[in-house]
C-alpha cells in the first residue's frame, strides 16, 4: 500500500528547505538570545536549557580567567 503525502517528493524537499531556513536563523542567535527564547515557550526545554546554561558559564569563566 503506498503512503500519500508524506513520500512526495516536492513536500520532502520544502520541508528540508524549512528546515535549512530555520537552522540559519538558531545558528545567528547568540547563546543568551537563545536562552531568552526558550523561556518565552511553553513547556520545559530542560537538556537545552542546561546545555546551554553550561556554555554560557563555560564562557564567561574562560573569560574572567583570560
């Protein structure tokens, strides 16, 4: 039985270009507006939120030491 909508190949290939499209915006944000964001959502976002909490701490000890 074939599978509609979800194997079509021009849906598959919009749907990669969105996600390219939104990849770029995550990756120009810094880690404090990404932060800033993830608070604005509903629900938890914890691993990103540590994640990111770690990094941001990472920083800013490298560069109190430096």
């Amino acid at each position: 039985m074939k599978h509609r909508g979800s194997s079509n190949r021009a849906r598959r290939q919009q749907r990669k270009d969105q996600a390219i499209d939104r990849q770029s915006l995550r990756d120009k944000r810094t880690h404090k507006q990404q932060l800033e964001l993830i608070k604005t959502r509903p629900g938890e976002s914890k691993k990103e939120k540590h994640r990111l909490v770690a990094i941001i701490k990472k920083a800013y000890e490298e560069s109190k030491d430096g």
